[in-house]
C-alpha cells in the first residue's frame, strides 16, 4: 500500500573517518519485495547494511548526510537496539555465529524480547520447519556445524526476532553450489512467508534471480538500478558481474 513504503534510503552519505564509503546512496526496499545490491569487493555493500542496522558505530564510521525510514520511523541516528525493535534485523557477513554456544543457545540469543514465550515457540518453530537440521543438532555447539549449516543458523537467529524485514550480507559467500542454491531457496521461501529482504550479493546471478529490484555499486554509488530481470539482461551486469562476454 502506498501509505507503507517499506525501506527507503534517500541520498546517503556514510564515512569512516577521512574515507567516504558512500554518497549520494538513494533506494527502496518495498514491503514484501527482495531487492537486492550488488557491487565488487569494497563497494560499499556491507556499509549500507550497516548504515541500516545501527551498527556503523562499530566500525568507527558514521551518516554524514541523507535519511533512512522504515515505515513511518526513522532509522537514521537510531542505535542499533532500536532498529531490531523496530523489525529490521541484519544477518552479518561471515556468519558470526557464538561458535561455543549450542545450536539451541544461538537461536535463543536472538529470540528478543522473549517476554512473549508463545511468540518465541513459534519463532523457533518456524526456524526448525526452514532448517530441519537445527532442530537435529539442537545440542550440537554451533562451531561444529558445516559452512552452511552456520549460515542456516546465522538467518534462523536473525527469524527468532520476528524481523518484518532482513538484511542479508553475501548469505552463500564460501558456500558450495549446492548449498547456495538451497539458502537461496530458503529466502525466497522466508520472502513468500511474508518478511522483506535486502540482500546484499556478490553472487550477481543469484540475487538477480531471487530480487523484483536491483541496485549495483561501485565505490560507494549507485551506478545502475532497475528491475533485476532488465539487468541480468543488461550487456553491462553481464560482463561485468555474470562473467559472460
Ligand atoms: P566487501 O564485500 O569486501 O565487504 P563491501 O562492498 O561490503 O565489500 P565495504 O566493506 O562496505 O564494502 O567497504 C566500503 C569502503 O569502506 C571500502 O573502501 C573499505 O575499505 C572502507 N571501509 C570499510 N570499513 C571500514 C572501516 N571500519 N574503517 C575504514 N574504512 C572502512
């Protein structure tokens, strides 16, 4: 509906001291849509995903200009506390999972405001009917499980917020081909289920095959943007990010 626009950034600026990461960034994510970003390595994908989530401050960097909204509320200057309160919850890069902890340990971790116990049980619920496999090693320490199985268990963490949307950072990065396929096939299926997704992909022909909209960075622009299927077609994304001559 018109009245929700979903995830809008608008001209934004980010830096990390002296470094400008990012300029003059504007996009949408709209309700219900995977829109993906793509760009090479030091683009400045991570940093928008940051940019969204709060957590720039970690790594010493900083919104200089422009605005992200979700909704009606402005993320922008929220910490990242507020932001997952707020719905939008990020599945870092290199899926840092508690590596110490159990499976079991992990997804509680990220069951937030676990006041609501039913709300919890279903959570989990859901991430066990997506990850069979969680369920099996529930007791299992998380630094045991296989590459993807730690990806699988980095997204369910993030699900047992109940997120109205995800950030996903290079989700089948190091992944073998088989794998990725079934992540990707997963957060098609966590989209269908209704929570909205940015990914953020250097596997150009995933995304593109998973998002509606695509936007493609390159030190710290937008360069191109369109439908996904227009720029997998595009001569350009094809060269360049499909390796096809
Ligand atoms: P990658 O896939 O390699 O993570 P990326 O597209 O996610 O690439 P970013 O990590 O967002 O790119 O980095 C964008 C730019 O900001 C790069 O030039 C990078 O060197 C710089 N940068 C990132 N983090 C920091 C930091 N903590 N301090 C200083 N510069 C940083």
């Amino acid at each position: 509906p018109p009245e929700d626009p979903g995830l809008v950034v608008r001209d934004l600026a980010v830096n990390y001291g002296p470094v400008t990461a990012l300029r003059g960034i504007s996009l949408s994510v709209p309700r219900g849509s995977i829109v993906a970003v793509l760009g090479g390595n030091g683009a400045g994908k991570s940093t928008l995903l940051r940019a969204v989530s709060g957590t720039l401050r970690f790594h010493r960097g900083g919104i200089t200009a422009g605005e992200i909204v979700f909704g009606r509320t402005r993320l922008s200057g929220a910490a990242a506390s507020a932001v997952v309160a707020r719905g939008v919850v990020q599945v870092p890069e290199g899926r840092r999972v508690f590596a110490r902890m159990t499976v079991e340990e992990n997804l509680r971790a990220g069951a937030l405001g676990a006041r609501d116990r039913r709300a919890a049980a279903g959570a989990r619920e859901r991430v066990h009917t997506l990850f069979p496999v969680l369920a099996e090693r529930a007791r299992q320490r998380a630094g045991l499980l296989s590459g993807g199985e730690q990806q699988m268990l980095a997204i369910g963490r993030a699900l047992m917020a109940r997120p109205a949307m995800l950030l996903l950072d290079e989700p089948t990065l190091g992944l073998a081909p088989m794998m990725a396929a079934r992540i990707a096939e997963t957060v098609r299926e966590i989209n269908a289920q209704g929570t909205t997704v940015l990914l953020v992909e250097q596997n150009a022909a995933m995304a593109l095959s998973l998002a509606s909209q695509a936007y493609v960075l390159e030190v710290g622009e937008v360069v191109l943007s369109g439908p996904a299927a227009d720029l997998a077609r595009s001569d350009e994304v094809r060269r360049r990010y499909l390796g096809i001559e």
